[in-house]
C-alpha cells in the first residue's frame, strides 16, 4: 500500500502523460500515414491517366502512342512502374518493369495500405495501383487496365522518418511534462511541509498552534487540530492545577507528622521519620509520572540547565571540597522538558557527588545521530557485574542505612526511566576519573515522552528532594 502523496500523485501523472502521448502517437501516425498514402494514390492516378490519354486502338490491339516523360519508366526497376493490360493480347509494359509482369489477381499479390503489393524487377516490393477504362463506346468499346506503380521501400521510408522524428518529441514531451507533475507535486505539497515544520515547532514547545495560514483544502484540518490543542492545554492546565493541590495538601499534613514524630522514643522517632519521608518521595514520584504524560516537549539547552543543576549541588558539597567541571558544547540542545532533563541528571549528579574523593565531571557531546552526556566522580565505581543490577529500582550497594551516603537506589532507576521515556539510554562503565560513569544517549530527535511508571516506596532518593532538581529550570 503506497502511503506517499508525492508518489501516488507521480505515478497517477505519468499515467495520465502516458495514456495521452499513447493516444496522440496512434492519432498522428494515422493522419500521417493517411496523408501520405493519399500522395502516393494521387500521382499513380495521376500517371495513369496520362498513359490513358496516349492509348490508341491500332487494328485488333492497343498502341502507347508516346511514352510517359518521367526518366524512372526508362531504367530497370527504377522505382516508377506502369502496365496496360488488355482483356486479350499481351500486355505493354515500361521499361523498367523489365520481365516481370503485373499481376494483381495473382494468389501472392497482398494489399498493403490499399495498394497491391508484389514483386519488383530487383525482388523488393512494388506497390500497384490498378483502373479499368475502355475506349468508345457500346458493344465495339475497347476495355482495358492501366496498372501503375512505385516501390514500397519509398512509402516505408517516409513512415518511417516521420516515426522516428515523432517518437523523440514525443519522449521530450514525456521528459517535459513528467518534470512538470513532479514539480507539480513538489509545489502542490509545500504546505504539508510548512504544516510539518509547524508542527515540530508546537512540538517543541516554540509555538502553541497550527495558526491560520494555509491552503483552503487544508484549512479544516489544521481548524481542528488547532482545537485539539486547545483543549490538550486546558487538560494540562488542570492536571497542572490538580497536582499543584495534591502537593500543596499533603506538604502541611506531611510536615505536622515530622513535627509530632520528634516527640517519639528515639527508634519509633526513626521509622516513623522515615515513613514521612517515604510518603513524601512516593507523592514526588506519582506527580512526576502524571505530569510526564501530559507536557509538552520544549527546546533545552544542556550547558545551561547543567550549569543550573551544578549550582544547587556545589554549596552541598562545598564542605567536602569536592571539585566540579562543566565540559559541555555551549550550543547544544535537545528536545525534552526541562524539568525531566533538570531532574535525570540532577540524580546522577548527586549520586556521583555522595560518592566522589574529590572530583565531579559533567560532560555532553553532539555525536553524529544522537547526544551523549557523561557524569564521572573519582569515587570507589561500581563492579561491571553489579552496573546492571544498580539500574533497578531498590537496588543498593552501598550500606544498609548506617552509611549517611545509603540510599534504596531510586536515583539511577528514576533517570533510567526518564531516559527511557524520551528513547534513551543510560549506561555505567568505568570513568576515565577512576570511579563509576553514568552516560546518557538522547536521539537527535527525542520522541515524546510516554508516562512513566510509578516506583516502589522507598525510604530515600538522595540527600535533596527531587522537586529542587524539577525547580531548577524554572
């Protein structure tokens, strides 16, 4: 099934330009063979009724009394022929017949465009054209045939110039007017392209509609579409709205519980803090999937926004005189959200800063189909058996709570799915700083984002709440 308007209007072109150069091929050899034909049947009525005006009756048999002037009857089969054949006697004949004799009731004399066809002196075809006359009248009338003719080879010739001539204007014109369809298309199609380029733009969050240029075919269509987004942003107003006073309603609740939890014992204080904390994250979490199927895709430049996530993170580690590089191409952008871009490298910047001696590395390259983003600490690293095992949810390697540094490995989980919402991947290896790198590879064009699915409780994500790396673009 040909699912390409460009396609489907060229072939439909050069068939429409094939069946019309058909037709007028078959029209105009018709009218040129007919023309030509009819030449050629003129001029043997022609010599034929020049030979008939010199035919005289001399006793019992018929006289040619002056040959006609054309030099062609004189030669041996020189191309122009004629015969007068009597109901009784021999028949008189040109010299250039030579010793054939024209027969046209012969079984072997065919027709070839209503002319007899036979042999000629020199054993090409000869085209004959016959009329019976008589001289006087009544019973004493003299009846008589007067055969003339000519050789095939010159009709054959002058259909077949004129064929050939006609057969390469016509493929110009075959060439000519396929370019003009495909031009045709080509321009015809031009507003779908504007509308595409539009729609790249809306997609990526540069403009809010189709707007109202266009052709008028397509104007319906783009009306509706319009309307479609219209509605699609009152439906993420509200989801905006509603998970603003989601937040908003669990903060107050969430803070009084930590407050009345200080008054406990020391170990029912703890797990009752971190079951505070574990509502908190799984309330960040759910927020976070049900916005993510509804926004919309935005341009991001990624030496900003790192820049941004690097300065929530440096006075955090200040103390631990962790140093911190940016090594990011200054123009390079991806299409993804902010807030989910802020928030997949704001866990694997944390995650690398708990762990580093001293160092952390934020670098993005632009690869030739796709974007790479690497974070690289100097820490401990992870083994190569146990980089797989980290990217899922709960996953921990390090301490079971003691260590400040613990955590359930949400961070790593949560940016693997948001990479994967948006066609990437995220990958560990070993980094060139001796401790653990976490790549991220976007697509040059990154699709739009599906809903993530909704994590696990846990007890913590990392030492800042996950809401500040989704404020950080704001």
């Amino acid at each position: 099934m040909m699912r390409s308007l460009r396609l489907r209007l060229a072939i439909g072109a050069m068939i429409a330009i094939a069946f019309v150069l058909l037709m007028a091929w078959l029209s105009l050899s018709r009218l040129f063979t007919d023309y030509v034909v009819k030449q050629y049947r003129a001029e043997m009525a022609a010599i034929i009724d020049t030979i008939a005006a010199e035919v005289v009756v001399s006793g019992d048999r018929l006289v040619l009394e002056r040959d006609p002037a054309d030099p062609r009857f004189q030669l041996p089969a020189g191309g122009r022929y004629w015969q007068i054949s009597p109901t009784s006697g021999e028949p008189q004949r040109s010299r250039s017949l030579w010793d054939v004799v024209i027969d046209t009731q012969s079984p072997s004399a065919q027709l070839y465009q209503g002319f007899h066809d036979i042999e000629a002196p020199d054993g090409s075809p000869m085209l004959v054209h016959s009329q019976s006359l008589s001289l006087g009248d009544g019973p004493g009338a003299v009846r008589f045939t007067v055969h003339a003719g000519f050789s095939r080879r010159e009709l054959d010739d002058a259909l077949g110039a004129f064929h050939g001539r006609m057969r390469l204007m016509l493929l110009a014109m075959a060439a000519v007017l396929t370019g003009a369809a495909f031009l045709q298309g080509a321009i015809g199609l031009m507003p779908l392209r504007r509308l595409r380029e539009r729609a790249a733009a809306v997609r990526a969050g540069r403009e809010r509609d189709f707007g109202t240029a266009g052709p008028s075919e397509v104007q319906p269509l783009v009306s509706e579409i319009n309307m479609l987004l219209a509605e699609r942003e009152t439906a993420l107003a509200r989801a905006r709205a509603r998970a603003s006073d989601l937040a908003h309603g669990l903060k107050t609740p969430l803070t009084l519980l930590a407050q009345l939890a200080e008054s406990l014992p020391p170990e029912e204080r703890a797990v009752a803090l971190q079951q505070v904390d574990a509502v908190r994250q799984r309330a960040d979490r759910q927020l976070q999937a049900a916005r993510m199927g509804v926004e919309r895709m935005a341009a991001t430049t990624v030496a900003d926004l790192g820049a941004k996530v690097v300065g929530v993170l440096r006075p955090v580690t200040a103390e631990r005189g962790i140093a911190w590089e940016i090594d990011i191409e200054p123009t390079l952008s991806l299409d993804i959200d902010p807030a989910d871009f802020a928030e997949c490298i704001g866990n694997l910047l944390d995650n690398a800063s708990k762990w580093a001696r001293s160092r952390v590395r934020l670098g993005a390259r632009q690869a030739k189909d796709c974007v790479s983003i690497t974070v690289d600490d100097d820490g401990p690293g992870i083994a190569g058996k146990d980089r797989e095992r980290v990217l899922r949810r709960g996953a921990s390697l390090h301490g079971s709570g003691v260590d400040d540094r613990s955590g359930t490995g949400l961070g790593l989980a949560i940016s693997a799915d948001i990479a994967d919402a948006y066609g990437a991947t995220l990958s560990l290896s070993q980094s060139p700083l001796g401790g653990l790198r976490a790549a991220l590879t976007f697509p040059q064009k990154s699709r739009r984002p599906r809903s993530l699915s909704a994590a696990p409780m846990g007890l913590r994500i990392s030492r800042l709440p996950a809401c500040v790396f989704r404020d950080v673009w704001v």
